[in-house]
C-alpha cells in the first residue's frame, strides 16, 4: 500500500480533500511511483474541489474515472478508428439528414421553426398540449459564427415526433435528440457542444450525448476531424462525462453553478464561454451566480456574452453602490451593500458563491427577471415592493421563505419552477399573471384577499392544496388549479369569468359556490368523482367538457345558461332531470351516455350538436319547440320515447331515434333535410308528416313495417308512394303468414 507521506498524496489531500487523495492512493498505486506524475495528471484535468470524491461516488464514476486517467498516462496510446464514411453518410445510417455546414445567419434560421419561441410552457387545447413554447436556442439570436461552426442534423422522421407525447421530457429521448445542432468552437483546440430540441426543458441540454459524437454513431467524431479539418480537443480515448462538470478547452475539468447558452458560472471565479476559461482576479472581482462584481469600481455586472441579452432585474434593483462589505460566514460570504440611497442591502452566499438570501429594504418595484437563473436563494426579504414583474425567480426551486407584505402586482412565472415553498403570505397583491407558482407541489394553504385577477396557470400541477382563500377575486384564467386532488371545498363570491381547466382532474372536490359567475371555459372541474350538486344561477356560457366524467352529479341549477360547448356532463351516470329553460345551443355529446335522464326541458334551444343522450334509454318524451337543427345520432338506442315535438326542426343529421320502436306517431312540419338511417329499426310508426321534406339519406325508415299514413312533399310523392306500398305489402304477408 502506499504511504500516505506520498510528496503526491499530500498535495492531492490539501487540495482535494483526505477522501479524493485516499481513492487515488487505491486506483493509481502504479503511477505514485512516478513523482510528480499524478499530481500533474490530475492538478491539469481538474480544478482543485474537495467535492470531487462526492461527485464521483454519487454518480457511479469511480470506475470510469480511473479508465480515464489511464488513458491520459497511456504511453502507447490506442490507434485511432479508421474511418472510411462521412459525416453526412454515417448521420444517414443513424437516421439523421446533416446538413452543410451553416455559413450564413440564414442557414441558422433555416431550423428555428423546429425550436418552440417563448418561457417554457404547455399551450393546451382541448386537454393536449399543441404546441411548446421556451425550447428556442439562443443561436438563433445571431452572432454564432463568429465564435463557432455549425450544423444541424435533423431525424428523416422528424414530422412524426410531436411535442406534446412528451410530456415528462429527458434529455435524450427521441424528441430531444429529433434535431440536433453540431457546434465547434473555432478556439485551438476547439471543443463540442451537442445541443437538442429541448433548450433548457431539460438538464444541461447542450451537452446532449455527452457531447460525444461517437454516441450517436461509432466513428462519427474522426469522420468530422477528418473531413471537415478539426482540431478538437480529445484528452484520451476513454470520455469521462461528470454531472455537473463542464470540461474547457484548458483540458480542465470545472464544476459549474448554472449554464446558460455554452457560457458556465463557476466558483472559484471562473467563468467559461465557447469552452473557454476565464479566471477573474479574486482581489478586484466576485463571481456569483450570472453576476460579477467589480471590487474596485463598485458596481455590480453582467457577464457580457449571453447573460447581458437576458432581462434581469437585479442590478437594478441595488441602485448605485457607495460601499461594499466581505463578511465571512459559515455557510460562506455575507455581501453588505450600502448604496448612495437607502438602508444596507444584504446578500448571502454560500461556499459555492450562489445566492442563498437577499434582503433589500429600499427596493419598491422589481422588474423582470429578477434573479431568474439563481436556483439556491432560500430566502428573501423585499418588505416595501409594490410590483413585480415576469420570470421572478423562475428558475428557483430553492426558496422556503419570502416576504412581500406589499406587493399588489404580480407578472408572469413567479417562482414558476419551486417545488419546495409550503407557505406564502401576499395580504395586499390584488392582480397575479400567468404561471403563478405552477409547478409547487407543497404549498397547502393559500389566503389572498385582496386579488381581483389571476392569469393561466395558478398553481397548476399542486397535489396537496387543501384551503385557498380568493373571497374578491373575478376573473381567472386558464388551468387554475388544474391536476389538484385535495381541495374539497372552493367559494368564490366574487367571480364572474373562468378560463379552461378550472380544477380539472380533482377527484376529490365536494363543494363549490360560484354565486356570480357568467362564463366558464372548456375543462371545468372535469373527472370530478365526487360533486353531486351544482347551482349557478347567473352562468350565461359554459365551453367543452363542462363536468365532464362527473359520475355523481345528481343535482344541477342552470337557471340563465344560454350557450353550451362539446361534451357537457359527457358521462353522468346519475342526473336524472334538467331544466334549462333559456339555452340557444348545445354542443357535440351533450349528456353522452347518462342511461336515467327521464326528463328535459329545453324550451328556447335552437341547435344541438351530434350525438345528443346518446345511450340514452329512460326519456320517453321529446318538447323542443324552438329547435331548428340537430346532429348525427340523437337519442339513439332510446326504446322508450313514444312522443315528440319538434315543430320547428329544419335540419336533421344521420341516425336519428335510430333503433326507436316506441314512437308511432311523429310530425315534423318545418323538417327539409334529412340523413341517413333516419329512425332506422322502428316497427310501430304508423303516421308521418313531412311536408316540407326536401331530402332525405339512405336507409330512411328502414326497417318500417307499420306505416298507414305518410305526408311527404311533392318532390317526394314518389317515395312516399314506394313507403306505403311496402308498408301495406310486408303487413299483408304478415297477416297471411298468421293465418
């Protein structure tokens, strides 16, 4: 075993921590006899971390870290793959189309549509997502080829991988790694960066396949070198890959805080860009998070590549800087900010320089994108803002308390991406934006009293909210609460308008008062198990999937309702009468598949959509009067309605009463049009008026054995005639038959 008083060791343990140098004491026995050779293998490859070991053990990488310091001391090193194909002919094989290399803005643009624009976030219709936005690479902003060279390669089945199967998307599934953009560095030796479809959806996105050619297709990385003359920086034949880790054009491996676009922040005031390194004098500079700050002059800034394109409040937010502070902590560095107005402002750090607490007492308005990339802050204090604006902290997922005693305006993606926050007091914001801590799923109690309106997604994806309080509240958008299985109870006094998805898949709620509302989006409170009565008395207009797979409905009040969407209580199973006394229209599936509805009212309706009651078996009476058109497939398989009465009725769709053998007697004075398998299979209807009847579809009255009178118009004398005669022949024969 080797001795631990090793000249290597030693510096390896000071450097790296006891454990790092205990583990290269059982890899690398062999090398240690070699003074210097190890130090200088690792002090070259990897920045000095005592986390290392951590990261090396938590992911499995022992194994792999040895293969790949061996290879870096190799002192025959194995023969490169000869490669015969190019990269567009092995892309081929691995179903991809490369295309030329990009050598204009142009051609770069050529692929943006591939790439979803905006904050990364669900656009639903109908229930499915459509189209995503926020997965659009920064490379199309422009300005990329100046520092690198670029291709995109595109699978041949592109069109066939949508978005919205991939809801829970991974960096590599197909989705991902559909399109791809290839991207050199023109430093010398330049490195790689595999970026996929999904930006910054997922982890670490632009180092998809490790950025590792030869895991897309054995050979793939010579091929380039080859054919398109890159230096690419190769360390050795075995690829070492640390979550966490970026490796620089130095050959050294850093650990990083946060990525945006190919540029890392590092600790140890490092930042890399297009592979780079850069090392900022600790005595005039502080890296933190995106931030520098510059000791000297006092002012705190941006990195000036991506992260000065991207809003971000901050800066603003501290003013100009009379005097800063360094105070040591445990968990790291306390920044203390005096600036030319206001009381000190506090920034805590922990031992990586993230931040991990603010405080600011001067600040009144935050703007956008205050702290969005900052994914530690635990906690924050802005006790006199009054308004905040989009992407607050988007990123966090960190943040367990926050003060905002007075803040009344609220933007888009407030804490958007914190799943830990179980408590939040806003007593005086009156308007919240979209994504409102969508997302969280701990936050149990929520009390606003003063909120009037609230924008799309407010807290969707929250399983545990148990108590919310919205008592002034009149306006919500879309997908409130959607995908909550907890909360019973919601009253809302106050409100007048709801988008989609209002509480869509709560199994659980038991109890809802919406005393003023007049008008409800597609989606409300559908694959409800548990309500069983609704009342609204002023609800004008409700969209699809109106409590839809609600089996436990039994009792509904509509009193004003004038419109109704697709599906509306699509799959009741326990109403089993409705009055609606003022409906103009009714939508596709209206009460699909509800077997006990034995009485309806609907006085004023003057259009239905298809597939009315379908499976309907209890009603026995049909009063429209003011209908004028109906769709395919209205109360089919009803074996009980014996009267009906649509005197206004115009136009009818296909299977009309289809398999009815009650109805004997049916008048439809105003009907011109008719389909297909008009009140197919029913044996008892003996009188028909049609006078009006213009055209009628296949197998009209088929299966008709009954008639005696039938009033066709003239147009269809013919038919009717043809009606009669079958119907006096088939009872003919039935008559002989008996006897």
């Amino acid at each position: 075993m080797v001795n631990m008083e090793n000249t290597d060791l030693k510096w390896i343990k000071k450097h790296y921590g006891e454990k790092f140098s205990h583990l290269c004491r059982d890899l690398f026995p062999t090398f240690l006899e070699i003074e210097g050779l190890l130090l200088k293998v690792i002090s070259e490859h990897f920045l000095p971390s005592r986390e290392l070991y951590d990261d090396l053990v938590n992911n499995n990488l022992t194994n792999m870290f040895k293969n790949y310091i061996y290879g870096l001391v190799d002192i025959d090193p194995a023969t490169p793959i000869e490669v015969k194909l190019s990269p567009e002919e092995l892309m081929d094989k691995a179903g991809y189309i490369l295309y030329p290399e990009c050598q204009t803005e142009e051609d770069i643009q050529k692929f943006r549509h591939y790439y979803k624009r905006g904050e990364a976030t669900p656009i639903y219709r109908g229930g499915q997502p459509k189209h995503w936005e926020g997965e659009e690479l920064c490379t199309f902003n422009g300005g990329r080829l100046k520092s690198c060279r670029v291709w995109f390669a595109v699978k041949k089945n592109v069109d066939e991988i949508r978005r919205e199967d991939y809801k829970n998307p991974r960096r590599e599934d197909d989705y991902g790694v559909s399109v791809l953009s290839i991207q050199f560095t023109k430093t010398h030796p330049a490195t790689l960066s595999i970026k996929n479809r999904y930006n910054h959806t997922v982890s670490n996105p632009d180092a998809t396949f490790s950025n590792d050619l030869d895991n897309i297709i054995v050979g793939l990385t010579q091929s380039f070198i080859k054919n398109y003359n890159i230096d690419l920086i190769e360390s050795s034949n075995t690829k070492l890959s640390i979550p966490g880790y970026v490796q620089a054009s130095d050959g050294i491996y850093y650990k990083y805080n946060l990525e945006l676009d190919n540029v890392y922040c590092c600790p140890n005031n490092v930042i890399i860009y297009n592979g780079e390194a850069k090392h900022f004098d600790k005595e005039k500079f502080l890296v933190f998070d995106n931030f520098i700050l510059d000791i000297k002059n006092k002012e705190i800034l941006k990195y000036n590549h991506k992260f000065n394109k991207n809003s971000d409040s901050f800066i603003e937010s501290i003013g100009k800087i009379e005097e800063i502070k360094r105070v040591p902590t445990k968990e790291g560095l306390t920044l203390q900010i005096t600036p030319a107005v206001g009381e000190t402002v506090e920034i805590k750090l922990n031992k990586h320089n993230e931040i991990i607490e603010y405080t600011n007492p001067n600040v009144t308005e935050i703007g956008n994108g205050f702290l969005r990339l900052s994914e530690k802050i635990e906690k924050i204090n802005l006790p006199n803002v009054t308004k905040i604006g989009h992407n607050f902290l988007h990123f966090n997922n960190s943040l367990t308390q926050i003060n905002l005693p007075n803040v009344q305006q609220i933007g888009s993606n407030f804490l958007n991406n914190n799943n830990v926050i179980t408590e939040i007091n806003l007593p005086n914001v009156q308007q919240i934006s979209d994504s409102f801590l969508s997302n969280n799923n701990s936050l149990k109690k929520l009390n606003l009293p003063k909120v009037k309106n609230i924008g799309n997604f407010f807290i969707s994806n929250n399983n545990v909210l148990t108590e919310i309080n919205l008592p002034v509240i009149q306006n919500i958008g879309d997908y409130f609460l959607r995908n909550n299985q907890s909360l019973k109870t919601i009253i809302l006094p106050m409100i007048e308008k709801i988008g989609n998805s209002f509480l869509e898949s709560n199994y659980g709620l038991v109890e809802i008062k919406l005393p003023m509302i007049q008008k409800i989006g597609d989606d409300f409170l559908a694959n409800n198990t548990e309500l069983n009565e609704i009342n609204m008395p002023y609800l004008l207009q409700v969209g699809d999937n109106f409590l839809s797979n609600c089996f436990n409905l039994k009792q509904i009040d509509l009193p004003n309702i004038l419109q109704i969407g697709n599906n509306f209580l699509q799959n009741n199973l326990t109403l089993e009468q409705i009055n609606l006394p003022y409906v103009l229209e009714i939508g596709n599936n209206f009460l699909l598949k509800n077997q006990i509805l034995h009485q309806i009212n609907l006085p004023n309706v003057e259009k239905i959509g298809n597939a009315c009651l379908f499976e309907n078996l209890s009603l026995t009476n049909i009063n429209f009067p003011e209908v004028q058109q109906i769709g395919d497939n209205f109360i089919p398989n009803n074996n009980s309605i014996s009267q009906i009465n649509l005197p206004k009725v115009k136009n009818i769709g296909n299977y009309f009463l289809y398999v009815n053998e009650s109805l004997k007697s049916l008048d439809l004075p105003e009907i011109e049009k008719i389909g297909d398998y008009f009140l197919y299979v029913n044996e008892s209807l003996k009188i028909l008026n049609l006078p009006k009847i213009q055209k009628v579809g296949q197998e009209f009255l088929g299966s008709n054995f009954s008639l005696i009178e039938v009033n066709l118009s003239q147009k269809l004398k013919t038919l009717e005639q043809k009606l009669l005669a079958d119907s006096t022949a088939n009872q003919q024969n039935s008559s002989n038959k008996e006897k």
